[in-house]
C-alpha cells in the first residue's frame, strides 16, 4: 500500500492502517529509541507514547515522501527518549568532566569493523554518547541538541569534541596494537 | 579522516536500524491499540457532553430570554407604579400642611439671688423722711375716714329726724274731721307667690263701714279682733 494512503487511512482512524504502519516502522523506531535509552523496558514505554504521538499528530504532517516521513516518526520517537532522560540528563552533563584525552592514535576508518564500532559507541558514557548519537547518527545541530536536551549549545559542542576523542582514544588502543602502531 | 569515522558510524546505525526486527512487537502493539481505542473514547464522550452541553446551553438562554421579558415586564409596571407614586406625591406636595398652634405656659422663674445696692447716706435720709410722709398721709386718711364715717352717721340721723318733722307736720296738715272710732286693719299676711296672682275680692274679707248712731256706742273692733 502507498504510504500516503495508509497515513490518511490512519488520520481517519482505521485501526488496520495504524497496524500496518506500525508493522513497517517499529522495527526501526524501536533500534533508534534503544541506542538512546539502553534498557529495553523503558525503550517500549517510549515507544508506546512516541506512537501514539505519531497517530495523533499525523493530520499535522505535510506528507512529502517516505524518507521525510521516516526522518519525522524519527525524530518523534527521539525526543520522547530524550524528554524521558532529560533529568537525568542535566545531571549527568554537570558531573561528566573526562580530562582532555591527549596523544590520539588515528586509526583509519576501513579497517575497522562496523559490529565493533557500534559496541565502542555504546561503551562511551551517556552524556557523549547521547550528543554523539544524535550529531552524527540523527543529524541533530548543537543548537537543536542544546534545545532538546535543555543544555547551552557550547556544552553539547564539547561534550561532541570530547565524545569523538574519546572514542578516537579507544578505536587506537585497539586497532593500534592491532596493526602495531 | 575524522568524518569518514563519523560516516561511518552513522552508516553502521542506519544499517542496525533497518535490519532490527523487533520481537514484541505484538505485545506493544496491543499496548498502543488500546491506548488509541481509549483515545476514540474520549472524543466520543466528549462529543456527548457537547451536546449535553449545547442542551444546557440553549436551556440556560432560554431561561434567560424568558426571564429578560419577564424582568422587562416587571420593569415597565414598577415604572408605572414609581409613575403613580410621584403624582400621589406632588397632589400631597401641592396641599397646604395644616398649621398647629402651640401655646405654653411657662411658670415664672423663681428668684434664687436678688441684689440690692446700698443706697448713699442722702438718699437713705430722704426714703426715711418719705417713708415718715407717707404714714402721716396713711394717718391723715384714717382719721378722714373715722370722720367721714361719723359725718354719715350724723347725716343719716339728722335725715331720720327730718323727715319724722315732715311726717308730723304732713299729719297735722291732711288729718280729716272724722271723728269716728279708731280702728286699725291688722296686716294681712300672703305669701308673696299668691301676691302675684290675681286675687279675686272675697266676700267675707269686706269691710263696711257703718255709721253708729248711738255716739256712746265705741266700737273697736282692734280690741276684739286682736284682743286688746
């Protein structure tokens, strides 16, 4: 079925077309929430408000094609994820001050492997992580983290810088001893 | 070197996302049906309440157009009878108040303190002097008095005597020849009720006078009838 259909059938309240968006997107939706949240249960709370949202604020939805579509439900379901850990979030960005990481190993980005680089991500601590995940991954300016997350944009800009050497920091201790340099 | 990394990283999630397969999704599913079927509810309740609401409503509005006219009504009939009062009150403006005279009588003040200025030596002589005029002048007028008094008297007796002169003298002047017994008639007494009455003359109370032939004859007829 078109998905300009199935969103119109779903603002006029068809239970079988929420199903089958549902369907099509949760698998999606619930992979994006639970990089933010890393708990399961809390992820399916998220995902329960963040698609009632969806059903809700879909006669607001100018429909322009799949990919926008997708990118909107996206950001719907991040900033329900963000919205749960904002508390929890102004803490952790007052306490997380990791020291400046210095002499960086740069490892090229070929050799290494993509299962590894999600799992060296996911070691990452929350706050860095968190502004990580949504600048590179979801596209989000520091403005927009800023704004999400309730922190000064200078605060998500740093915690990026520190989040990447960070994980510089560590795809060189490993990938390093591994090609031996 | 740094956004090949990062390019990396997001094509690695994007691939994870797409190739996520979810397992409760039934489960979560049935979650967000019931959410959205309760969410239907609420609608449908509240399209209920608004016409409950509209009824209560147009109940209310008319209740108050209702109330307006009868409270318009109301209005015009206390005009009217505010209309009547007024011309009741200038009719009663318009008549003259009746006027009440009060008299009062106010007993008169009691002298509590009296002052009274010493007279000068003079002055005290002269009120003396007057005060010895004025007894001899209240002495001189009882003695005029007694005098006046005993000048009456005298007068009167003098007047008494005169005129018992003028009677004598009247006596010896009109006295007639007849020499006929002397009688008196004794004074009938009548009360003084019958007096104004008229009196028709009795027969038995007439007295004839009859000439006696005989001279030695007396007949005094004082001397039987009063036993004399």
């Amino acid at each position: 079925m078109n998905t300009e259909k199935q969103i119109i059938k779903c603002i006029k309240g068809d239970s079988k077309a929420q199903k089958l968006l549902y369907e099509k997107y949760v698998g999606l939706l619930f992979s994006t929430v639970l990089r933010y949240l890393k708990n399961e249960t809390d992820a399916e709370d998220i995902m329960l408000q963040a698609f009632l949202k969806i059903f809700s604020s879909l006669k607001e939805f100018q429909f322009i094609n799949e990919q926008a579509f997708i990118a909107w439900m996206k950001k719907v379901a991040i900033n329900e994820a963000l919205m749960f850990k904002r508390k929890e979030f102004s803490m952790i960005y007052k306490l997380e001050n990791i020291d400046e990481i210095q002499d960086l190993v740069q490892v090229s980005p070929e050799i290494v492997n993509e299962r590894e680089l999600i799992e060296l991500i996911e070691q990452l601590p929350d706050g860095y992580r968190t502004v990580f995940l949504l600048h590179v991954v979801d596209g989000y300016s520091h403005k927009e983290i800023g704004e999400s997350l309730k922190i000064a944009e200078g605060t998500s800009r740093s915690q990026f810088f520190k989040a990447r050497n960070l994980l510089q920091k560590k795809l060189g201790d490993d990938y390093g001893k591994a090609i031996g340099t | 070197m740094e956004k090949q990394l990062e390019h990396k990283i997001k094509e690695a999630f994007q691939k994870q996302d797409e190739s996520f397969d979810y397992e409760k999704k039934d489960e979560l599913w049935n979650r967000i049906s019931g959410h959205v079927s309760r969410a239907k509810v609420v609608p449908a309740f509240w399209r209920v309440a608004a016409v409950i609401l509209a009824l209560i409503a147009f109940g209310v509005a008319f209740a108050a157009i209702s109330i307006s006219q009868s409270q318009s009504k109301k209005i015009v009939e206390v005009n009217y009878q505010n209309l009547k009062l007024k011309n009741i009150i200038d009719s009663l403006q318009s008549v003259n108040p009746e006027k009440i005279v009060e008299t009062q009588y106010i007993e008169k003040e009691k002298i509590v303190y009296r002052k009274i200025e010493q007279l000068s030596d003079e002055n005290e002589t002269a009120d003396i002097e007057i005060k010895s005029f004025e007894k001899e002048i209240l002495n001189l007028n009882e003695i005029l008095k007694n005098t006046s008094s005993e000048l009456q008297f005298t007068r009167d007796s003098l007047k008494i005597a005169f005129a018992n002169i003028e009677k004598l003298m009247n006596r010896n002047i009109n006295e007639p020849d007849y020499k006929g017994p002397n009688f008196k008639l004794k004074t009938e007494r009548v009360k003084d009720q019958l007096q104004t009455e008229q009196m028709e003359s009795s027969p038995k109370m007439k007295v004839q006078l009859f000439k006696i032939q005989d001279s030695n004859m007396k007949f005094d007829m004082n001397s039987t009838l009063l036993k004399k």
